[in-house]
C-alpha cells in the first residue's frame, strides 16, 4: 500500500488479515450506531425532564429518575468515545488527522498506515491497550530513481542509502584491414580479428548520508568479463557539504578532466566514448575534490589527487608526485541537464561550454626505472612512451611532466544536438637513461559528434568523427549508429554502431579500441538500469 511519506505516520503494529479487519470494523461501527441512537434518546428524556421540572410541582418530580438517567447518559457517552476511539485505531488507517502530540496554534498531520509485522501478544484482540498496537518507525523503504531507505525526520535519524545498478551486455567484432602494425621502437605487432560477447559494465552504486545530513557517501562496484571476471571499489569517498553551493570530496573517484569522461558511459551517445577522448582523457585516483556551482547554471570541480591514471595502482609502483586538475561549464540559456542527446526534445535551444585542465608530473624510482603509474601514455601511433627506443634506440624515457588542456562546446534544440572537444597535451621535461632527439612533444585531437530523434523518446541516429595526431603519427575514426528506448525511457537502451578505425594509438579494451587497429569496428549493446 503506498503512502503520502512526506508526513510523519504512526504505523499499525499487529497483523490483521483483510476479512479480520473488515468484519472487526462492521462489528464498531454497528455497535457504535446503537450506542449513539440509544444516547441521542436519553439526551432527549433529560431535557424532557428538565422541562417537566418548570410546569409540575416539585413534589410530584423524581430526583432519584433524573440522576439514574444522568449518570446513564454519561457511562453512554464514555462507551461511545471508547468505541470512537477503537474504531479509529482499527478502520481508519489512511486517515490523515492533526498531531494531538502537536502544543502549537498550527498542529502538524499525521497519517496512519498500515505496518504489515508480527509482534508477541499475550492479551486477545479486544483486550490490548491502544498505546501498544501502534509503533512510529524512524526511516521507511522506496523506489526513487532507486532503491531507497530514508528517515522520515533527518535530524532525528541522520541516516540514509539509495541503491542503484545497471548493466551492458555487449558484442563487438572486429574485421582488420591490415594484419601487423610497427611502433615507433621498430616492434612489429600483430593486428587480430575478434568476435566476443562480454558484460562491459555491471555496476552497483550506493549512496546516501550518515552521521549528518550534510556527511554524504558514494560507492561503486564494477565487474565485467574483460578485467578477469574480478568485481572492482571504482569510486568512493565521503563528502562535506560546507555550503549550499560547495562541496568538498575525499576518496577516490574520476580525475576532474574532459566533458565526456565526467559524464558517464550510461549517458554517451554511442556505444562508447570517442577514441580521442579516451586517448587524453586522464582516469580514476585517490585525493581531495571540490565540487561547487556559480552563477545560475555554473559547475566547477577541483583536485589535487595521487596521478593521472592511477586507478588501482599499489603505492609501491606509483610515484611521490601529486597531480592537479579543474574544470567548469556554463549553461548559458538554461539548464542543459544530464543527457547530452536531446531526450526531451527542448523547446528552447540549449547550450553548454566548459573547459578542463591537468598537470600531472612523473617520476621515476630512486634507480631512474619508470613506474607503473608512467606507462598509461602513448606516442600518437601507439607507442608507449616508456617503453624502451620509443623515442631513440636503446634509451628509456623514465620522467617527464603532462600538460593536458581541453575545451567542450554541446548544443541542442528540438530533438538535435552535437557535441564536440578539442584536447591539446604537452610532454615537457624529459628524462631518460641516454641521450633524446627531442625535448618535448605535443599531441592534439578532437571529436565532433551529432545526432537526431527521428521518434521522439524512442529511437535516434548519430555520427562521429575523431582523430588524434602529433610528432609520431596520426589515427582516426568515423563512425554511425543508432539507439532505439523500447520504453521511452533511457534507463533501457538498445544500441549499434559501427566504426572506421585508421591506425589506432588507442588501446583501450572497455572500448574495443586496441592499439594499431586498422578496420571495422561493429557494436551492439543492450543497456538497463534502475
């Protein structure tokens, strides 16, 4: 039975079935209509007396009569406030009725509903007293966008926990159009065919705040059957909230850079994230964050976190180096929301820019050796910068420092939209264990994507078109594809796509973009959520 939960309740303790009730409440309110008939009588002979009393001699009057019917009427009136009362307590449990708990000029409502749970009794029925058949509870359970369990009084109970999940089911084939590709170290490495089915995201998330209302939480669970079927921490961390409008975060979540990367892979328009965001883009790390608002449709966050991609690195292979990062968008004309396709079809055209920037220096061991945390960049053909003779024989680059700038522009209006990013990264500083032909490097790239609803709600085309290029070399991708909501909802997605792969530096496995991919990239995914 669903309940108005936005009003403090007292909740029924005992288990009634419905025909015990219906008839319990038969039997009252029978009970309670003699009972009035009857006192409605008396009330009238009383006052029948009471006149008589004026037009006839004292003498002739019976005293002992009109006491007797008097101290009837109020033994009646008495049984009838206790039937009153049992017949609320039984029939009357979606009846909103002010808080007699409530002193005040303007008493608070309370709604009683009925609570479905087993207690000890050792009375019957009829002989319970009416302060043990009924128990306030503190929190309740929902469905709100999620799973939920929430206090009714925050203050009183400053604890809550929203559960959310969602999964893809995905299948992706390869067709090479090459068969080897060489990286700038001179290595030939061989470009495969695949054909896989895969669970790419099977997440839980928990949130919700304890302690206090302003101590917030975030945990996120991920398995998927490309990282050896193992369940990972992704994100968590606590939150303070120190004003309406700034937040500060700790524990580990998304390096604060590139749009796309922030927003989340449920919401991408294709299957996945373009190959050039995922190629700049940074990862997941351990630090302080703060998340705060200007303006009226303003969003900024800043970091200083452990590195760049150092999602579930042991501190062992990382470095002493802190790395850095902030971003914001602005909503110009009105809040953009959280799709960057245009579900709702917005009467008014929308419009977001933003910007994001990083600085992540690396270092080496105390023997000059790169660390684990280093190997995440790529040359712009794929090769590891680490990775000995990738920029001179022999010789192994083992520090450098990373610049990464980006700015994003998304626009949308009547069922169309388009995004686009454009990253810029500079490879500064570097050290190695010989001598280096540059001192430097620069790498650019970008992507422009579009789409639209030709069925509002339900289904939508789209085009992409990304590529990646600097000192090295150069890769792109063009792409199609389609979503159809079975439901008109997103939280239930089907999806195809298919890629243009020209000389990938990506290697990127949640994306099915590898290194050195030369081919046909084709997708087809099944997404849901709750």
């Amino acid at each position: 039975m669903t309940a108005l939960l936005d009003l403090p309740r007292t909740y029924r303790c005992r288990k009634l079935t419905v025909a015990e009730g219906s008839l319990r409440t038969a039997i009252l309110f029978e009970r309670l209509f003699v009972l009035s008939n009857r006192h409605f009588l008396l009330s009238v002979l009383v006052l029948a007396f009471a006149l008589s009393a004026n037009a006839i001699d004292p003498i002739e009057t019976s005293p002992a009569t009109l006491e007797q019917l008097q101290t009837q009427l109020t033994q009646q009136a008495g049984e009838i406030e206790k039937l009153r009362q049992r017949l609320d307590d039984e029939g009357s449990c979606l009846v909103v009725r002010p808080d007699r708990a409530d002193r005040s000029c303007t008493p608070g409502m309370i709604e009683r509903v009925p609570l479905v749970t087993e207690l000890p009794v050792e009375a019957d029925c009829d002989s319970i007293d009416a302060s043990s058949k009924f128990k306030t509870l503190d929190v309740y359970a929902d469905y709100d966008r999620g799973f939920v369990m929430r206090p009714f009084d925050k203050t009183k109970s400053p604890y809550e926990v929203k559960l959310n999940g969602w999964i893809q089911f995905r299948h992706h084939a390869f067709s090479r159009h090459t068969e080897t590709w060489t990286d700038n170290a001179g290595i030939t490495r061989p470009v495969l065919n695949r054909n896989v089915f895969d669970i790419e995201r099977a997440r839980l998330t928990f949130r919700g705040f304890a302690v206090n209302p302003r101590l917030t939480y975030f945990l996120q669970l991920d398995g998927d059957t490309d990282g050896f079927h193992t369940v990972d921490f992704f994100d968590y961390w606590w939150a303070w909230q120190l004003t309406d409008r700034f937040q500060i975060q700790m524990g580990k979540r998304k390096v604060t850079a590139s749009r796309q990367w922030l927003l989340g892979a449920r919401r991408t328009r294709f299957i996945d994230r373009p190959m050039a965001n995922d190629f700049f883009r940074p990862d997941r790390t351990v630090g302080i964050f703060g998340v705060g608002k200007f303006a009226q449709h303003g969003h900024y966050e800043l970091m200083v976190g452990n590195g760049y991609r150092t999602a579930n690195l042991p501190e062992a292979v990382s470095d002493n180096q802190f790395t850095f990062a902030a971003t914001s968008f602005f909503d110009p004309l009105g809040d953009f929301g959280g799709q960057i396709v245009d579900f709702d079809c917005s009467s008014n055209a929308l419009l977001r820019i933003g910007h994001s920037m990083v600085y992540s220096p690396q270092a080496s061991n105390e023997s000059g050796i790169p660390l684990d945390e280093s190997d995440f960049l790529r040359l712009t053909d794929g090769t590891r910068l680490t990775q000995t003779g990738a920029l001179a024989p022999g010789v192994t680059v083992s520090e450098f420092d990373l610049w990464l700038y980006g700015i994003d522009l998304a626009w949308k209006h009547r069922g169309w939209s388009a995004t686009s990013e454009v990253f810029i990264r500079w490879i500064e500083s570097l050290h190695s264990d010989g001598a280096l032909p540059v001192d430097g490097t620069i790498q650019n790239g970008c992507y422009v994507e579009g789409g639209k609803f030709l069925v509002a709600q339900t289904l939508d085309v789209n085009l992409r078109f990304s590529y990646v290029e600097g000192d090295f070399g150069n890769g792109s991708e063009c792409a199609a594809g389609f979503n159809w909501y079975p439901l008109s909802k997103p939280t239930v997605k089907f999806s195809f796509d298919f890629t243009q792969l020209d000389g990938s530096p990506l290697q990127n496995r949640t994306s099915d973009i590898l290194v050195g991919d030369d081919g046909t990239l084709f997708r087809t995914q099944f997404q849901a959520e709750f």
